[in-house]
C-alpha cells in the first residue's frame, strides 16, 4: 500500500511554470538569492582587504552564528505571522543594512568590527528568511505542483550561483565593495515587490491543535517538534536529511578542496568538478521543472540519494580531472533530484498550520548543523587522506538512503497526483 499525501491548500491546479503567482514567487526568490551571492562577495573582498586571514574568516563565519540560533524561531514567527510577511520584512531588513553599509563606506573605510557587526544583522534576517521562504510554495499554488515547484526553485539557486558571484565579482572591480553592496540591496529591494504582489491561498481548517497559536513561542516550537516526531512521514523524512547531510556536506565543500591539492588538479580544476556537479544538479532541477511529477516519490528519493552516494565515494579515486568532473556531474544529478523530492514530500506531507516550523528544522539540518561537519573532515583528511574519508562519508550518506527505504511510510509515500 503507498502512502498518499494529502493536499495542503485549495489552489488552482495550473501549471506551476504558467502560473502568474508561482512565476512572482520565483522572479522574487532568484532576485533574493543573486543578492545572496553579490553580498557573499562583497563581504569577503571588504573583509580579506581590511583584516588579516583570522580576521576574515570570523568575518565570514560570524553570519553562521545567529542563523544557526534563531532558525528554529524562525519557523515559529512563520507559521505565526504568515511566511510571506516574514518573507518581505527580512528582505526589507537585509535591503536596508546592505544599502545602509553602502552608504557608510562612502564616508569611511570598512572595519572588521563594522563588518561582523552587519554579517551578524544579516545572519539574523537569514534565519527569518530561509524557514518562510520554504514554507511559501503550498501556499501559493496547487498540491500537485509542488514537485514543479522545487524544480524551478533549483533552477532559480543554480542560476542565482553561476550569475551573482560573477556579478559580485565586477561590481567589486568597477566600484569596490561599495557598488557591490549597493548592487546586492537593489537586488533584494527588486525582490520586495514581486514578493507583495503574491496571492496567498488561506490554510485549510483541518482541526489540528497547531492550528491556533499555542501560547508562547517556546510552546509553538514544542508543539512543531511533536508535530514531526508523531508524523508517520515527516519524522523518517527528518531522520534521513540529518544523517544523509552530514555524509554530503563535507565532502562536496572542504573535502573537494583538499582533494584538489592532494591531485594537483589546482583552483581550474577544482573549478571544473565544481562546475560539473552544478550542471548535473541544475539537470536535475530541470527534469523535475518539465515533468512535474515523480511516480513512487519516496522510494525514488532514497535510490537516488544512494547513487549520488556512491558517486561521492567514487570521487576520491578518479585519476583526472575530466573523470572527476563526469563522476561530480552524477553527483549533482542524483543527490540534488533526491533533494528536490524530499523537500516536495516535506511540503506536502505537512500540516499547514505547521510548514514554517518543519521547514525551520530540515533548514537546521541542511544550512546550520552540516557544516559542523567541516573540521571533522579537515582532521579526517589530515589523518587518513581524502579516500578513506570520502568513502566514510559516502557510506554515512548511504545510510541515510537505507534508513528511508527500511522506514515502509517514507518507502511508500506518494506526492499528490
């Protein structure tokens, strides 16, 4: 028997791709995240150009600090307020301290201090931003679009990688940090008003105690982890992102780094591994886009995480650069469609009075605690070389993938036709 997951909102079923709504929520999203990229560049070149390495790196880390932090909270405030109106107020913050340190660098030369002061600040409205971001899609169009929707929403990332950090790049050139700070507020500044022109369907009465506001904050947050651990889906849905994450993770950033300078292969060909697996996930994406719908979506989403674990644990021992990029390319490709499906069953299999608070905790697992990650896998490296650790990882990653298809609901679970 498979596990049909029930609709989350009453929505037109058009095509998500046809959708004036959907087509707002995206243009609105990869103006964000373009901004993302712009602002990521500016603040490393103001930080390596102001402080010594140490300092940069804390410069760079110190954002991780209150997202991390308040991510959970901000899930809370989500299903709370409404995810679009969490959505445009950290837009609008972020908008107006990037114009705001544009602005100041005018007057004065950029400090370390002023710099962890504004990457803290922004760490803060990316805690805000990213659980109501992910809570948005069930709100704006059908049930049965959802999977479209996470194929367009790595469209809309992968495009938002290859474009900002070249756009960032020029903008540092023609104008230094200032220009590119300014060009990362407009961008976010862009997105406020495609973000206000969204329609947004009403949660369904479903008669769930989370459908009201329980109390305090705490209580809500509470009151969410319940709502996973008691879920015949979301709680093995969690289990396998936490535990595949921490296998992909430190492999895919750091490890691909130290494995080009054990090769040899330098920063062009790390650049074309990098590159590659981009491509095999923005494939990835796409299929998703244009088909819309995966038959059997949970057994799909543990073999294909289990293929790109394999294909992580492959990596390590490809003798060229041209076979470590076709081996990143099945990375890319497996591990980013079982990412798309996993974050449609999320969707989909959660109540909706309770989305921002289940996407804060999968965001947890994805963006906050995987990168904890990074120094097990220098000193890992350090110890045993890059294969060994690659493999290691690959087979956590693996397990992940296993534990979903011994779990019959995750096994079994079906996206809305």
């Amino acid at each position: 028997m498979t596990v049909a997951l029930p609709t989350t909102a009453e929505a037109p079923a058009r095509p998500a791709h046809r959708d004036g709504n959907v087509l707002r929520w995206l243009g609105a999203y990869t103006a964000s995240m373009i901004g993302d990229s712009v602002y990521y560049m500016a603040l490393a070149w103001a930080a390596a150009r102001t402080g010594s390495a140490s300092q940069t790196g804390l410069v760079l880390a110190a954002g991780s600090i209150p997202r991390a932090v308040l991510l959970l909270g901000g899930g809370v405030l989500a299903d709370r307020l409404g995810p679009r109106r969490v959505v445009v107020a950290s837009d609008t913050a972020r908008c107006l301290v990037i114009l705001g340190l544009a602005g100041t660098l005018l007057l004065t030369s950029p400090t370390v201090w002023m710099l962890i002061a504004v990457a803290l600040v922004f760490g803060a409205a990316d805690a805000l931003f990213l659980p109501a971001v992910g809570a948005l899609p069930p709100r704006i169009t059908a049930a049965s679009q959802l999977a479209r929707v996470q194929g367009m929403r790595g469209l809309a990332t992968r495009t938002a990688t290859v474009v900002g950090a070249p756009l960032g790049g020029v903008a540092v050139a023609l104008g230094g940090p200032v220009l590119a700070f300014a060009a990362a507020g407009v961008l976010f500044a862009v997105s406020l008003p495609l973000l206000l022109a969204v329609r947004m369907s009403p949660l369904p009465v479903t008669g769930t105690a989370g459908a009201q506001p329980a109390g305090t904050a705490w209580r809500e947050l509470a009151d969410g982890l319940r709502h996973i651990r008691r879920h015949p889906l979301l709680g093995p849905l969690m289990l396998v992102v936490a535990v595949s994450e921490l296998g992909f993770v430190g492999p895919l950033n750091l490890g691909l780094i130290l494995l080009s300078e054990e090769r040899g292969w330098g920063a062009s060909g790390m650049g074309w591994v990098v590159a590659a697996f981009g491509t095999g996930a923005g494939a990835s994406a796409l299929l998703l886009a244009v088909r819309g719908r995966v038959p059997r979506a949970g057994l799909v989403m543990c073999l294909t995480v289990l293929v790109g674990a394999a294909a992580i644990g492959a990596l390590a021992y490809a003798p060229s650069v041209p076979l470590a990029a076709g081996v990143a390319f099945l990375v890319g490709l497996f591990a980013g469609l079982g990412g798309a499906l996993c974050g449609a069953l999320l969707q989909t299999a959660a109540d909706p009075a309770y989305l921002g608070r289940v996407t804060s905790v999968s965001t947890l697992f994805t963006h906050a605690l995987s990168p904890l990650s990074y120094p097990a896998t220098g000193a890992a490296v350090a110890l045993w070389g890059t294969g060994p650790v690659f493999v290691a990882s690959a087979a956590l990653c693996a397990a992940g993938a296993a534990t979903g298809l011994v779990l019959a609901p995750l096994r079994r679970a079906e996206l809305p036709g």
